[in-house]
C-alpha cells in the first residue's frame, strides 16, 4: 500500500465542539465579563492566574482586552505581557473554553511572537479552571493605545493602523447605578442606556413583563424602551436616550430603575393576564448575540 493510500484510511480525529448557553457562570462579574465582550467598544482588566497556571506555565501579566489588533485571539507583547481578546473573529460554542485556550497559548509562546490559538479547541480547562475569579477591575480607555508597547508606538504603520482602531470607538461610560450598565452615544441627537442582567433569563424576563405591563418599563420620560439582547445566557435591556445629556445624567434614572426591578424580582405569584402579554411582546422583540 503507498504512504498516500495508508494516509487516506488512517481515521482522523475530529474536534468536537461543545456549546454552552451561559459560559460565564460562576464568576463572579458574569455580567461585566457578558457586556465587555458583546457591548463596550475599548477597556482593558488585568486578570489573576491560579497559582498551579503560574506554577506550570510561569509567572507572566495577563490582561484582558475587548479586542485586540485584527481581532486576535491573544498577543504576547514584546515586554511579557499576553493579552486576549474577547472580541474575536472566530470562536467555538463555548467562550469560557476559547479565553482559557487563548491566555495557555500566549503564555506558552515567546514575548514577541504571534500567538497560535486554535479555532475548535475541543474539551479541556476553561477560565473557570484558569483564573482565580473575583471582580474584575475594568479600566475604561479613550482609545488602543494600551495595546502596544512602548517602542511599537514611534512606528508610522503602527500609528495609522491605531488612528483607523480609535477612530471606530464610540464614547462609552460605565454607570455606577448597577453593575454591568453601561451608557454610550452613538449619534449626537441619540444615546443608549445597555444593562446587562444578572439573574436567569426566565427570572428577569418575568420581572421585566411585569414592570412593562404596569408602565414602569421607561428609564425617565423622555426615554424608550428599545428591546432586549439575549447574550450568554443573560438579558440585556436596552433604552434610547436622548444624545445631549451626559453619562453622569443617567445615574439617577438607572438607580430608581434598577431599585423598581429588584423588588419586582421578588414577587413569586404567576403572571398576571398583563404581564404575560408584556411578556410575549417583550420576547417579540428580543435580539440573540451570539
């Protein structure tokens, strides 16, 4: 038999992809690791590897990007330090999986190299089994400066490929009213108020219909309720705003809302005849990230 032929009957393996609905569970900022990757155009948050990750694969900085140059997976700088991208070009069913593959890789390739990151990486440890878990720290950034180390940013290319980056970012600001809430313009007559719920979707969605059904839904007046997105297994209400006010405005309205929400969730009666055609509307106008 030629080596072609025995080549051709030997059986491949195949890598099987593994979906989960709710990849972030049981971390603790679910919500925050949720909205960075599917809402928040630039920010950064240096991550904490296990001590048997550092044991094994060394001790090196990591820090975790929104996205990263070209939409990689992961970037060993030049100093040391690797960075991984939440927003990816190509990823799995499971995203928990793709980081954790993303931060072994880059801290297994030389400082200065191109990380390699398979796009199926099939069963294996997740961040939950990589990171010592706890808030993250999230530093908001204007533009991607952070990505780059110092020497690369004195290069001309380097410099036009970063103006094209920034250029794309839309003013965004993280409210202190709730976690996980975010406000950003997106137009200068039109802005948007995005949270991005912690509880089950079948919980907040309940919650939700029933503030809908008895007029509570709006963040203030001169609001709209726009839709839901479905991301990771949680709920993201979105409002339209007007453009002109500022972040800081929506502190206030984002609070009394989210006050009104957490106390609806505590209601355990079954929906009412309003609430569940609150509901069905609402689920009418659901948008799925994936």
């Amino acid at each position: 038999m030629s080596k072609r032929r025995k080549s051709q009957s030997e059986p491949r393996t195949k890598v099987r992809d593994i979906f989960v609905a709710r990849p972030f569970e049981g971390l603790t900022d679910e919500p925050e690791w949720v909205a960075l990757r599917e809402l928040v155009p630039a920010a950064s948050a240096r991550l904490t590897l296990k001590p048997e990750i550092i044991e094994e694969y060394g001790d090196r900085p990591v820090t975790l990007s929104t996205v990263l140059p070209m939409a990689w997976p992961a970037m060993s700088r030049q100093d040391g330090e690797v960075f991984i991208g939440l927003q990816r070009h190509v990823q799995s069913g499971d995203v928990s999986r793709d980081l954790a593959v993303a931060i072994l890789a880059g801290l297994q390739t030389k400082p200065g190299d191109p990380v390699s990151v398979p796009a199926l990486p099939g069963e294996g440890q997740r961040l939950q089994d990589v990171l010592v878990d706890g808030p993250l720290e999230i530093t908001m950034q204007d533009g991607f400066e952070y990505w780059l180390d110092t020497d690369q940013l004195q290069d001309a290319s380097v410099k036009a490929s970063l103006e094209r980056a920034n250029a794309s970012i839309y003013p965004t600001v993280r409210l202190a009213a709730a976690k996980a809430a975010y406000w950003c313009r997106i137009a200068p007559e039109k802005g948007h108020v995005r949270w991005v719920l912690a509880e089950g979707e079948d919980q907040a969605l309940d919650a939700l219909a029933r503030l809908s059904a008895a007029g509570e839904l709006v963040l203030r007046e001169d609001t709209k309720f726009a839709g839901m997105f479905r991301a990771h297994g949680l709920l993201v209400p979105v409002w339209d705003i007007p453009g002109e006010p500022e972040a800081a405005d929506w502190e206030a309205p984002l609070a009394d809302f989210a006050k009104r929400y957490q106390d609806t969730l505590a209601i355990s009666e079954p929906l009412d005849a309003a609430a569940r055609r609150a509901k069905q509307g609402l689920i009418g106008r659901q948008l799925t990230l994936r």
